[in-house]
C-alpha cells in the first residue's frame, strides 16, 4: 500500500465505543483503519462495519493484526478500544512483533492505572510508547465528542495530539476537552476519580429522590419537574438532566423507573478509586459510601429479610422538609465529594510525581463526560487562583456555598435520620465536614486506649509534634514501648 493511502490510525475493538469513536475520527478527516480481535473476517465485524455504518466513509478494513499494522502511517498511532485487564496486555503481545520503533499505542479502555504504569515503562523500553487514556461520554460522547484524559509517555504527546483534541468535546471557546494529564498511569487515574466521583453524583441524586419521594411524596412527573428545576441553575449538569428524562419515561401507561430492580451493577472503577484513597491515606469517604451503597443494593436476599424484621414504622412524622432544602443538601455533598476527589488526586500526583494540573483536570470535564456540569468551572476557577490549594473548602467560593447551605444539609440529613431513609453520601460528607472543622477531635482517646493496650505511644499537646511519649498506665507494663510508626 502506498504511503498516501495508509491511514492516520489504527483502531482495535469494534464495540459500540470503539465504532463510535473510529467514526468520530473519520469525521474529523482522518483516513482510520479498524480490526477487531473476533470475528474480524469480511464476514465478521468488521466487513460488516466497513459495509454498514462505515460505507463510503474514509476506513480501511483490516482482517488480521498483521494487515492493521501495515496500513497505517509511520510513526504508526494505534488505539485499543478493548476490555481492560488481561484482553490489553494479550493485545499489546500481539502487537509487539509487528511494530517499529517510535510506534505508539494507546489504550483508550478504562484500565487499572497500575497497570497503565507497568505498560508504559515494558513498552518504553523497547521502544514503543503508550498512552493510556480515560475516554469518558459513554457512546454518544464517543461519537460526538467525549472528554478524553491522555497520560503515559510524555514524547507521544505531540504525536496523538491534533488527533486526539480533534475528536474531543470542545468548550464555547473551542478549547478541546482533552490536555496532557501527566506521566505513567496520570490520565487512567484521573479518569477513575472521575467515575468515582461519577458514582458520588449518582448516589447524591438517588439519595435527594429517595427524600424527595418517601418524605415529600412527589410522583414521578413532579420529581421530573423537580429535577429539571435544579438543572437550570447552579447544579446544571449532564447527570441532574438524564434524571428528568429517565423520572418521566414510559413504557405504555408505566413509569419503568418503577420497573427497574434496585440493585445497582458496577465494573470496578469507583471501587479503584476507594482503594485508590485508602493506599494514599485520603479520605474519599463519600465516593467510597456510594460503592458500598451500590454492595449494599446489590444484597438482595438479605435486605428482604431485614426488611421483614425491622417493618417501618414507629417513625417520627413532623419532620417537614422542602425541595429547596433537599437541593441545598444535594449541593453541599457535591462541594465535598469534589473537595475530596481533587484531595486524592492531589494525594497521588505528589506520590507517583505526576504533576497534575487540577484547574485543567476540571476544565476537561466540563464537556463531553458523564459529570459535565456548569460547576466544573468553579473548580478551574478556584485552582487558577491557587493552583496549590490544599483542599478546594478552603477556596471562597466552596466556604460560602458550604456556610449557605448548611443548615438544610443539616436538616436533611436528620430528616434521613429520623425517618429511616439511607442517607450514607448525604451524611457521611457532613461527618467528614464536621471532622475536618473540629479543632480539638477525639483522637486523644485513641492515642490513649493504643498506648494503654499495646504501648503505642503518643504526642502530647503540651510538647512540640514528633515527640512519643508512653504510659505506664496499669503499673503492671514494662518500659518498652511498640514502634511508631504510621501506615
Ligand atoms: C464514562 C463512564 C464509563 C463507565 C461506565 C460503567 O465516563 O463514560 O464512567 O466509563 O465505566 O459507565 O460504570 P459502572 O458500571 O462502574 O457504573
């Protein structure tokens, strides 16, 4: 093949992702050439692609990895649109031997980072590079614009660049929702914060219809209202507006909301991001609160018999709470759920030297990605005046949203409380509120009750920090005393 008629990328993984992306790619005016690991006949995937929503467009069909390879352009871009874990790794093997130094591949799947550092430094070090990059919008976004997190080998930056902003969502000024993350595993570990805090949003929403429904009482056509209230003003957002569609969607005369099962299903990343925060000691409590909540849906059989033996009931009812108040809880959890996520990704860019910019972390998601939303900029904004900020409530903006809203935070939680209803992202960023604002907490009688039984040691408030001290506190202990050290 001509070097003229090579394509501009190859793509691997005809899936609803990948096609979409390949024709997103296709539309920009890249010349793209698909294969997929089964089925990749004229028969299989991909001649029906090539002849169904590709036809007439700007593709090449390849029918083996060999044929892939040598139909793209020197230095040669080619992305995985596969399913992470192992299916990554056996591709890359298959890959390997046909590829020329100075090739780059890119990972578009939402994989582990760990494993996005290992294949960075494997690939590097024969020559190759790789980009793994968190592709966030689901298939729409895929087709018409995701946000797009790319991090790995810095030298193939300038390589996947144009290609890469040009398939992007943009900003009303054009500024394409997708900007070097960093080195490593950056861009997948940004993109797993953003499904963590994914999670955190649609647990927040879950919990404001849950209160919004048992304690208020509105049918569905009135929380869709609700909902498409809230979307108009400071908590305008891609996940508050699915959430009208899908409160008012029918299937003949029912709501199929109410059809659904509530057990919710997960593939793993929010969990990455709990475990993620547990290994940098940060504590994501809300995000980490909507995966359990998600474990918690998930046990079916054993909430139906807790439900059978503690009945509702005998439950206080002159609780009265407002939508607005509910809203201004919903609103408040936020700040904190992002106030943390920001706070982890701050914790592992200094741990793996990563170097995270976080205003621009924001500003690519404030288009094309499942948690765009008009807060995002308050996020940018508030980095951009303090690009070091320890924790975003420390910005203006966060304290005197937080200050505003506390009270019906406050009462919702314990309308929660009092009625029965879970409320565990509500209120476990009010815990983690009240936590971080406590000057004096109780973790002096901690101190005391490790040193007391395992002679752990202690520091003192009269004494400067980095002194231990130990007490003999029964008469019956020694003098030694358990080392000091932290996790
Ligand atoms: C996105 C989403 C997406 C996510 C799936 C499934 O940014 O487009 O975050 O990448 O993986 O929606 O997520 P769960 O199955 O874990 O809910």
């Amino acid at each position: 093949m001509d070097n003229k008629e090579k394509a501009d990328i190859g793509l691997i993984g005809l899936a609803v992702m990948g096609e979409n992306l390949a024709l997103n790619m296709e539309s920009k005016g890249y010349r793209v050439s698909v294969y997929n690991r089964t089925a990749p006949g004229e028969e299989g995937i991909v001649g029906r692609f090539i002849e169904g929503r590709g036809k007439g467009k700007n593709f090449i069909g390849a029918y083996s990895i060999n044929d892939l390879v040598e139909s793209v352009k020197t230095p040669r871009k080619i992305m995985m649109m596969v399913k992470a874990g192992s299916p990554v790794d056996e591709l890359i093997t298959q890959l390997v031997p046909y590829l020329s130094p100075g090739d780059v591949i890119i990972d578009g799947g939402n994989s582990d980072f760990h494993d996005t550092e290992r294949r960075v430094k494997e690939l590097e070090s024969k020559g190759f590079y790789f980009v793994g990059t968190g592709i966030s919008g689901g298939e729409i976004g895929a087709l018409h614009g995701p946000s797009i997190m790319p991090g790995g080998s810095p030298a193939a930056w300038p390589l996947v660049k144009n290609i890469l902003q040009a398939i992007a969502a943009k900003l009303d000024d054009g500024t394409p929702c997708c900007q070097w993350i960093g080195p490593g595993g950056a861009g997948h570990f940004v993109k797993t914060v953003h499904n963590g805090i994914e999670y955190g949003d649609m647990q927040l929403i879950s919990e404001a219809y849950s209160l919004l429904k048992n304690r208020i009482g509105l049918d569905n056509e009135s929380l869709a209202h609700v909902f498409d209230d809230w979307n108009k003003g400071e908590l305008d957002s891609y996940l508050i507006g699915i959430t009208a569609d899908i409160l008012r969607y029918k299937e003949k005369d029912t709501y199929l909301l109410d059809n659904i099962l509530d057990v919710a299903g997960q593939k793993g990343t929010g969990k990455w991001s709990a475990i993620a925060a547990m290994d940098e000691n940060d504590p994501l409590t809300l995000i980490t609160e909507a995966v359990y909540a998600r474990m918690l849906s998930a046990m079916q059989n054993e909430r139906k018999k807790a439900a059978e033996l503690y009945p509702s009931g005998g439950i206080q009812d002159e609780f009265i709470i407002t939508a607005e108040e509910i809203r201004q809880a919903l609103y408040a959890s936020k700040l904190i759920s992002y106030a943390q996520g920001f706070s982890l990704l701050r914790r592992a860019s200094g741990h793996y030297g990563w170097e995270l910019d976080y205003g621009t972390i924001a500003m690519i998601w404030r288009k094309g990605c499942i948690i765009r939303s008009v807060f995002l900029q308050k996020i940018t904004d508030a980095y951009g005046k303090h690009p070091n900020l320890e924790n975003l409530l420390f910005d203006d903006f966060f304290r005197s949203k937080i200050l505003a809203t506390l009270p019906a935070w406050r009462k919702s939680v314990a309308e929660g409380i009092m009625s029965g209803i879970a409320l565990p992202a509500m209120s476990s960023a009010l815990s983690y509120f009240d936590g971080l604002k406590t000057l004096h907490s109780a973790a002096n009688l901690i101190q005391a009750q490790r040193d007391y039984f395992g002679a752990h040691t202690y520091e003192r408030v009269d004494w400067e920090r980095g002194k231990f001290f130990h007490t003999n506190w029964t008469g019956e202990g020694g003098k030694t005393v358990s080392g000091s050290y932290n996790v």
